[in-house]
C-alpha cells in the first residue's frame, strides 16, 4: 500500500514540477489576481477542437481523401450558399493556404483532422463554370481538388450533411462557395474579390504574415503581433503560475483573446510556455511563457500601439513574453 501511494506522490509532483518549469517564470512582478482560465493544452494544432487539430490524430498514413463527385451547394442562414460534394458534406479552405499559384500547406496531423478532397471525377456545382475546377499536388502526394486554385478540404469532426462546425476553427479555415470563395450570406460584404486580393500570397499584406510574429516598432522597439499584423498586449493583473486572467465580460470585449497559433506557425516568438488554455467563459487562449495573450479594438490597423500603457495595466509583449514598458 505505501509502495503504491509513494508512486502515486512521485509521478503527480513530476507533473506538477513540469508545467511549474514551463509556466514559473517572472512571477514577482505581475500580481495574481483575477479569475481561473482552467488547464493548459499544447498549442500544436490551431486547426480544430477536441485534441490538438480536431480529431483523432493517432493514425499513421496519408489523409483519409475521398473523391468530390458531383459538386453542390446548400443554403445556409448563417453562411450563406456553401459548397459540398456529392454527399452533402460542407467543403472548406484554409487561409494559409494560396491560390495564385494554388498551393496547399495543410499536412501531417492538419491532413487528418482536414482531409483533402480528391480532383479527380469532380463535376462543378450547377451553374459554375467547370473551368474553375482544377487540382494541386498536396504534400502527400494527393492530387486534390481546387476551386479557382483554392484547395479545398472537408473536416474530420463534421459527421453529417449539413453540418459546417469547421467554420471560422483557428481564425482560419471557412466554409467555401462554388466559386472558391469563402462562404457568406448576401448582404455581409464578405467573400467578393476584394477578399481574395488581401489573401493570396504575394500580396504583400498582413495574410503573409506567421500566425505570430515580431514587429520593430520605433518607439516600443521589437513587439509581438498577430497574422494581421496588430500588437499583442498583456495585462498586469493576470499571472501565468498558475494561469489566471482578470479580464473578463465588458474587458473581453475591449481586448479580444488571441486565438490558438500553431507552434510551428510563428517567427521570433519564445516557444517555452507556449500553450492555450480553456478560459471559465468557453474561450481559447494563447499565452506567451504562459501569461495570457490579447489585442486591443482601440487599434484600428496594423502598427498601432493605442493599447500601449492603457491603465498602467496593459503593455506591448516582448518576444519573450515580457511586458514592454511597463514600470518595475
């Protein structure tokens, strides 16, 4: 009986000592105040719920791509006309992806959570023209389907026609239209050329952009920022050991949570500590050295710093996690 309770000691002070090594640091400055946000989960994925991008990724192989069949669309109150294969089944692309030249990014545990859809034998949706039908080479080695050079994709965690729970997973996978464009309702403004020309790579704008990155300021020197280039901020209250933020409600609304980033998706940002966690309110956070993450609906484009200092509480993030300017 001692034996089993002294192992039993043993492994949960191990894995108390390693999130205390991954989240422990710079803990004399920020005052722990604030609300519980719940456990921390590794931010690998950023492409899907339930596990780091999904679905069950414990599989080995390529994708589980199936062949497209004759395109459709369906009427959604909330999307607007999606498009979906032979079966019903809402088909997606995926912002880092491009398509001018169409490339598709999407692989390993990403291919299992969002298969590819397969090229060969598609029929375009009625009333498309079958020229804007045309395939890629995916990083399998599948020849996948492209809409007017989007790749196109179905989600793993979608179990029936109808369902779209892929839409808006990570900030950047939408349910597409029948012309490759992102699905949107008709009086939203969303989906239309201007979209395509801010996303296609080459652009020159925020879309090339890693998921997080830094940015040399000239006042505030290197700070962090997200895919569309706007400076992340941390807030003084809240603490990374253990993990609590003391932004909630009204605050939320004023400074919008980062969403999940792929580890592997980001330039110049220290990857310790670099995990998400589930907030009390249902929301997805990412941290820095496990401190919590947001923007600022103050600024209006990227490159402001509006936020900077706001209530002696609120400063621009090092790529380190550290505040920037803030008082010691």
């Amino acid at each position: 009986m001692n034996t089993w309770r002294n192992a039993s000691i043993a492994v949960t002070a191990a894995a108390v000592l390693a999130l205390t090594t991954a989240c422990g640091q710079e803990q004399g400055s920020d005052s722990p105040n604030g609300q519980s946000v719940g456990n921390a989960a590794p931010a690998e994925g950023g492409y899907g719920s339930g596990g780091a991008y999904g679905s069950d990724s414990s599989g080995e192989g390529k994708s589980a791509a199936k062949a497209a069949g004759q395109l459709a669309v369906w009427e959604s109150k909330e999307l607007g006309k999606v498009l979906t294969d032979s079966s019903g089944m809402t088909l997606y692309r995926f912002d880092k992806d491009s398509a001018k030249p169409p490339k598709s990014t999407c692989e390993g545990d990403c291919a299992k959570a969002w298969p590819a859809v397969l090229a060969k034998g598609a029929e375009p949706a009625p009333g498309v023209d079958k020229s804007l039908l045309g395939s890629v080479t995916a990083p399998d080695g599948t020849e996948q389907l492209t809409i007017d050079g989007w790749p196109m994709y179905r989600y793993a965690e979608d179990k029936k026609a109808g369902d779209a729970k892929g839409q808006g997973v990570g900030g950047t996978w939408y349910a597409a239209a029948a012309d490759g464009k992102k699905a949107a309702p008709a009086d939203s403004g969303a989906g239309d050329g201007a979209e395509e020309g801010a996303e296609e790579e080459g652009s020159g704008g925020a879309a090339d952009l890693a998921g997080m990155s830094t940015r040399k300021d000239p006042k505030l020197g290197e700070v962090v920022v997200d895919k569309n280039g706007m400076t992340v901020y941390r807030f003084k209250k809240d603490s990374a050991w253990p993990m609590k933020s003391a932004c909630t409600g009204d605050c939320l609304k004023k400074w919008p949570v980062v969403e999940p980033v792929s580890k592997n998706d980001t330039d110049g940002i220290l990857k310790k500590g670099f995990v998400t966690f589930d907030r009390p309110d249902g929301l997805l956070q990412q941290t820095i050295d496990c401190w919590p993450l947001y923007t600022f609906d103050g600024d209006k484009k990227a490159g402001d710093t509006n936020g900077q200092g706001v209530g002696g509480t609120w400063y621009a993030v090092s790529p380190q996690g550290k505040l920037i300017g803030a008082p010691k």
